[in-house]
C-alpha cells in the first residue's frame, strides 16, 4: 500500500500578510478540505524538524538571510518588493517551511513515506538567491534539491513546477547543474510576472539542454497543456530517468483561478500527477515530493490539492 505523508505545520497560518491573496484561508481551505473528504488518518504527519541554517545557505546569501531576519525583528510590512509581505513572526514560519519539507525528504528517503504534498507558507518558487520575489522567501525547493543532492547523495533529480507563473527563482538555482532537470509549464512571460520562463531559456554551460520552459498563450486549457506535456516533457523525464521528483505545486492555472488567464481544469492537474507517478515508480521507487506554491480560488485549491493527494495515493 502507497504511504503518502502531508507535510502541514499550524505556525503557516500565522505569517500574516494582511489584505494579500497569499493569505492564511489558502492553508485552512486545503486542511479543511482533507479533513471533509476522511483523508487525515490515511495521511502520514511530519513530525520531525531538521535544523535548517546550512541548507538555507546552500541557496541563499547570508546576506539575504540576514536582511529576511531584521525586517521581520523591525516589525517591517514586506521585504525587498510590496508583494512580498511579512509579519515579525515571518523569518522564523519560512525556517518552519523548509523544515517540514527536509524532514519530509527524510520520510522518503528512509522508506516511511513513499511520497507526499506540504502545504507550505510563505510559498518558495519566486526566491532568488539573494532577494525576495513574488510572495516567496526562501525557495523551499530549490533547499530541498540541495539536501537531496549533498545529503542523501542523489545525482539527478527532477524538478516540475506547473504554478501559472514562471519559477525563476528555482531555474537560476539550478540553470548550470546538469544534476537537476528543470521543467516549468506556466503562462507565456510576455503576459505575466515574472517575465521570465521563455523557452529559449535553457540553462547555461553544463547545465545546458537541463531546463525545459514550457510557456502556454492565455486562455491555453487541458489539450494545450497535455500536449506540451506528453510531447515535451515525458520524452525529457524518461530520458533524464531522475532519482527523485519535486513538484512545484501551484493551482493558479486552473480556469477559475482569479490570478492568471489559463483554462485548465481538475482534469489535466490529475493527468499530470498520475503521469509523474507513473515516471517516479519506473526509475525512482515512487518518490515524489510535491510543494504547494500558488493556487488562489479557496474552494478551486482545496478540491484539487485533495485530487492531488489521491493520485499520489
């Protein structure tokens, strides 16, 4: 039987971002949700912590680190851009974030899950290196990519993110690694932040051939997607044959989504899960970890993210 763990910490509600579309109810519709549908048993918790400082670092400046901390101690609104809100308690939640998604790479890798979904707040995606972008702090999976590669060793590990919006902040990462195969499906970036994401963007020196930009015109629905996806992206996945699979899970391009003007439905966010078990239980013993990032329609986030988690299921 699949062990599927849900990575959820209560402190998530806390990072308080005031009138923000990146607000507490997305966790609480989500919670709610698996609760509704009698999936709390069968889900396994993350109960363990992992001291997170090193691995932060991997990714991020000391510098960035440190500004991220003092804002948040001097009881600042937002860091680096207006979109990125925080609260005091923000610094500490996003350190809580990564934990639960290390820990949760543990779980896998030690066999006591064989897959799972955190539902994660602040989102990570948008982080760069050294600033804040886009409602994200640290890039909860562009650490765990980290600490999948020098801690558990890993040597080649898939990266999806299907959020609507570009995850430039986990390419730029990863963009020289030929270790990490980056593929992202989201709106085309002439028409949406971040503006970046074009498919000629394809990693540079080693990691060259690596990342895979999929944009999709406004108004794209299920058959666009799933056409990049099976004539694009499997045929890359297959033959990169990854150890280990981390989804950037964003629901944002669902067609009642308010954020962005893709018209998938529930239908192509199940496809697309199952495809990815699929790959995971051929070359990498079923391990998926997938990561909440955007996904704005409470009632829309919470039925697909429960879909979601069946599929892994």
């Amino acid at each position: 039987m699949t062990k599927t763990l849900f990575g959820y910490d209560s402190c998530f509600l806390e990072h308080l971002t005031g009138e923000h579309p990146e607000g507490p109810d997305r966790l609480v519709s989500i919670v709610e949700a698996i609760e509704k549908n009698g999936m709390t048993e069968a889900l396994l918790p993350v109960k363990k912590r992992v001291a997170v400082d090193p691995w932060i670092q991997q990714i991020h400046t000391k510098d960035y680190i440190e500004r991220f901390r003092l804002a948040c101690e001097n009881g600042e609104t937002y860091i680096d851009s207006a979109e990125s809100a925080i609260c005091p308690k923000s610094y500490e939640i996003a350190r809580v974030a990564v934990s639960v998604t290390l820990a949760a790479c543990d779980m896998i890798m030690a066999g006591e899950a064989n897959n799972g979904f955190c539902a994660l707040r602040p989102p990570g995606h948008h982080a760069e290196v050294d600033k804040s972008m886009g409602f994200c702090m640290f890039n909860n999976i562009a650490i765990a990519c980290k600490y999948l590669q020098k801690h558990h060793g890993l040597k080649r590990i898939l990266i999806l993110d299907w959020d609507v919006h570009h995850g430039n902040g986990t390419q730029n990462s990863f963009e020289r690694d030929p270790s990490v195969l980056f593929c992202s499906f989201h709106q085309h970036p002439a028409t949406l932040f971040p503006g970046t994401g074009w498919p000629q963007e394809q990693g540079e020196g080693l990691g060259r051939g690596f990342t895979l930009n999929l944009p999709l015109e406004p108004g794209s629905g299920d058959s666009e997607c799933m056409e990049q996806f099976q004539r694009r992206f499997l045929p890359k996945a297959h033959e990169f044959m990854p150890e280990f699979i981390l989804v950037s899970a964003g629901f944002d391009g669902h067609i009642d989504d308010p954020m962005a003007e893709l018209a998938m439905t529930d239908t192509a966010f199940d496809a697309i899960t199952l495809d990815v078990m699929e790959i995971a239980n051929k070359y990498c013993k079923g391990r998926v970890l997938s990561i909440l990032e955007g996904g704005y329609d409470l009632e829309t986030l919470g039925r697909c993210v429960v879909k979601h988690i069946k599929c892994m299921m």
